[in-house]
C-alpha cells in the first residue's frame, strides 16, 4: 500500500483547521463499524432463535462474515492504489451500513442465507475501510504531529460500547430485532453523509513512479520472513481474534453457558465493551508509566485470566468479572503492535500492512470457525482454542521491545 500525499511541514490556519475536520472524520468513520458490530452482536441470541440456527448452523452463517472480511482485506490495497483511500473507505462504510438493512430483512424472513449475506457485506466493508483509514490517519499523524491511533480504535470500542448499550435496552424493551438495525442503519447512514466530505481525495493513489520503484523493490515481499514481524504477528492474532470472539460469541456463551437472560447478557457485552474502551483511551499513560514490553505483557495475561475463567469457571459473578479481565486486557495490544511493527529499520508500510493483515483476519474470519469447534465441543471448548493462542502470544511478546536507535515507547 502507498501513501501519496503532499506533507507539509507548517500549515496554515485555514489547512489546520481541514485537518482537524479530517481527522474528526477519520475518528467517526471508526465509530460506524464499532457501533455496527455491537449492534448485531447484541442481537445474536434473538437473530440465532429468529432464523432457527444451530450453533454449528451459526458458524456457517458466520462464515458470510469470514469470506467478506477476507476478501476486503485482501482487496483493499489495490484498490487505495487505484482509486485512493476516500473512495476506499467510503465504499466499505457503505457497504457496512446496508449490510444493517439487509441482516434486518433476513431477520423478518427468518432466511439464513440472507443474513449469512449482510455479514458478508458487513465484513467485506469493514475489512475494507478500516485499512484505508488507518492509512489515511497515518498521513494525519505525520502532518499534525500528533499521534491519533489510540484515539482512533478507542473510537471503535467507543463505538461498541454505545452500541451495546443499545443493544441492551433494546433486549429490555423487546425491540424487534429488524426495527433495531433498521434505525442503526439509518444513523449510521446519515454519519457517513455528514462527514465524508472532510476526506480529500487522491491519497494512496499508486503513481507511475510508484510502479517503478515497486519493480525494482520486489524484495519488499520478504517482510513475511522477519522473525520479529512473525513474532509480532502471532501477538497480534492472537490478541485479535480474543478480541473477535467476544464480538461474535460472547452473548451467546453468556446465555448458553452462564444462564444469563438475553438482556443480562448484552449487559454484561456492555462491560466489555466498556473496559475496550477505557484501556484504549487509557493506555497512553499506562504505555508511558511502565513502557511497552511491561503494558504488551500485562494486557495479554489479564486476556488469558479473563477467557480461562469464562470457559472453566461457573457462576455469574465470576464470567462477570471475567469479561472485565477479558476486555482490558485485549483493549491495546492491537494499536500498539502496529507501533512496535512499524520500528526496525526500511519498508515500514510493508511491515504495519503485514501485521494489521493478519490482525484483521483474526479479527474478522477467525471467530466464525469457532463455531464449528463449540459444535463439536461446545462453546467453552472452542474459547480453549483462543486461550491456548493467548498463552503462547505471552512468550513471543518479547518481540514487543523496541529496536535499538527507534522512537521511545512514549511515542506510542
């Protein structure tokens, strides 16, 4: 992926002031998906009992989502390069806000298929935007000075946690489940509208120069075989997916498992949602207190302690205080592995694109196929499988450290 703007070392009033609307852009185009998400997740035990689907049968509807995030991954740096980021992510968040009115209209018809179809738009617009945007928040760092990315997935967990709250008092209220994405749709529909405008146009578009310098570069490639970005990696999928399988999982583990009502479990999404956001927003000064190795560490044992007591504990009090462990600790590592990536010498993009790749897949596709495993073994089961990755990050997060002669940890 390319990043081709012109930067400019100090700026005006009037182009100060359009970088701030742009980046306020950047932060709510984030929000969208986050609000999205929770909204659907929230829903998952209704949607499951409206289209009569198994727990097998809801990880093959699931799988629209994995094949959708998949392919807007894998299909978003060609298509920055040939049209750049704003149409990029303008696509994608189309695409994510009419997947809202197409799992709404399954849901009425009871047709898993359909609803199998609006996680695949869903997926393949989040996949999408969210690469372009952070590239294009990158651009913003580097001509603002400031450093935004915190902010920038705090404002997806934000985004969650509102959603979930939502969420939760439309289980208490009895909304229909149609009606709730219904209005999720139009709200998001009418933010895109609002500030797409703030977005400029022609960033990350791929220039003939660009063409020949990636000719005669083609050992770019071989940033799949550092070590340090194959370590990073795995931290990184493993903290993302125990970040996706609370999204697509957890009100149903909670419901099925735990013995929650459907709207004490959302509530309980709701506290995780909460801790997500409250560790992203907080981290800066826990990143600066203790450095990032200490922060990377910390987070990732709390992860563990919060999906080992989910799937081996009983009690309500306990998956509670469980989920709260299970959010703060997968609040940061994200975010901050893209920081600790981009360290190291040449070929930074190469090296952010590689880890927020396999970030957003473990993100996006990995917890669908988590539910092939709960059929077989049930839902506490398949969270095993998430822990036994969390476990093994906790010994390649050394990987963390910076590299000698880098940006400090306080950069991050």
């Amino acid at each position: 992926m390319y990043i081709q703007c012109t930067f400019v070392p100090t700026i005006g009033k009037s182009m100060q002031t359009s970088l701030q609307r742009r980046k306020l852009a950047l932060y709510v185009f984030f929000f969208i998906p986050g609000l999205a998400l929770a909204s659907w997740v929230t829903r998952t035990p209704d949607i499951r009992d409206a289209i009569c689907a198994t727990i097998a049968q809801m990880g093959v509807v699931l799988s629209g989502l994995s094949v959708g995030s998949m392919s807007g991954v894998l299909l978003s740096g060609r298509i920055i390069k040939k049209r750049g980021t704003r149409f990029t992510m303008l696509l994608g968040l189309t695409l994510v806000c009419l997947s809202m009115l197409t799992m709404a209209w399954g849901v009425v018809i009871g047709s898993q298929p359909v609803l199998a179809l609006g996680l695949g738009f869903f997926g393949f617009g989040t996949g999408m935007a969210e690469i372009a945007i952070n590239m294009d928040a990158a651009v913003v760092e580097h001509e603002s000075g400031e450093h935004v990315m915190h902010v920038l997935h705090g404002c997806f967990s934000l985004g969650t946690l509102i959603g979930a709250l939502l969420g939760l008092g439309a289980n208490a209220w009895h909304v229909p489940v149609a009606l709730h994405l219904g209005c999720i749709f139009v709200v998001t529909s009418l933010l895109l509208w609002r500030f797409c405008w703030h977005i400029p146009s022609g960033c990350g578009m791929q220039t003939a120069t660009d063409q020949a310098a990636q000719v005669i570069n083609v050992k770019q490639r071989s940033v799949w075989l550092d070590p340090r970005v194959q370590m990073i990696g795995f931290v990184v999928f493993a903290m993302a997916l125990t970040e996706g399988s609370a999204y697509d999982w957890l009100p149903i583990l909670l419901v099925d498992e735990h013995g929650f009502s459907a709207a004490l479990g959302s509530m309980i999404f709701v506290v995780f949602a909460a801790m997500m956001t409250l560790g992203r927003f907080g981290g800066s000064f826990l990143l600066k207190r203790f450095g990032r190795l200490v922060v990377v560490r910390m987070s990732i044992v709390l992860a563990a302690i919060g999906v080992a007591c989910i799937s081996l504990g009983n009690g309500q009090l306990l998956a509670g205080m469980a989920v709260m462990c299970w959010g703060l600790g997968a609040a940061l590592v994200f975010p901050v592995a893209l920081s600790a990536a981009a360290e190291g010498g040449a070929q930074m993009n190469e090296r952010v694109k590689a880890v927020a790749t396999i970030g957003y897949v473990a993100l996006l596709v990995g917890p669908p196929a988590l539910g092939f495993v709960g059929h077989a073994f049930g839902l506490r089961g398949a969270m095993l499988v998430v822990l036994s990755f969390v476990v093994i990050a906790i010994f390649m997060s050394r990987a963390m450290r910076s590299p000698p002669s880098r940006f400090s940890t306080s950069s991050h």
